[in-house]
C-alpha cells in the first residue's frame, strides 16, 4: 500500500499583532482550526521574536497523492481567508 506525505509551509504577515500575545491568539485559532477541519497535523514553526512573521507547517497523510493535495489546498484556502494575516509565501512537497 503506497503511503504519501505531503507537508505545505506558509510564512504569515500578521497585521494586526503588536504583541507576541496578539501574534500567538491568531496562530492558536488557526492551527486549532485547521487541525479539527482538515484532519491535518500542523505547527508553528516561529519565528517567536517577531510580532508580525509566524512560520506555519501542516502535514497531511493518505495513500493518493492526489487526496494529499486536495487536504493541503482545503487548508490554505483557510489559512489565506484569515483576515487578520496575509500568506506571503506558500508551498506544498509532496515527499
């Protein structure tokens, strides 16, 4: 049975943060919502000294690559509807 990994990483803008608290509020709601709709693991990847840059990584696992693409695309489409962040930078592997 094939087993395919894909791994989508995002940089963030968070216009709205002032604060790392104002920064961790946002990246919370996001992973925790991408986590219970898309079935995806996800982490923060930093950086955890700039108020406005998160580094954001989701994982999804299936036997199709074309499934695995599906998930990662359902995601970023979430992730590029937060309003209070702007996704400079996207990419999807497929390992």
């Amino acid at each position: 049975m094939p087993i395919v990994v894909g791994l989508l990483t995002v940089e963030l803008f968070i216009s709205d943060a002032v604060t790392l608290k104002d920064r961790r509020r946002v990246v919370k709601s996001l992973l925790e919502r991408l986590a219970n709709r898309h079935n995806v693991a996800v982490a923060d990847l930093g950086p955890d000294d700039a108020p406005h840059h998160a580094d954001l990584a989701v994982t999804a696992v299936a036997n199709e690559e074309a499934h695995v693409h599906r998930v990662l695309n359902a995601a970023l489409r979430l992730i590029e509807a937060e309003p209070r962040a702007v996704c400079e930078c996207a990419q999807v592997t497929i390992l």
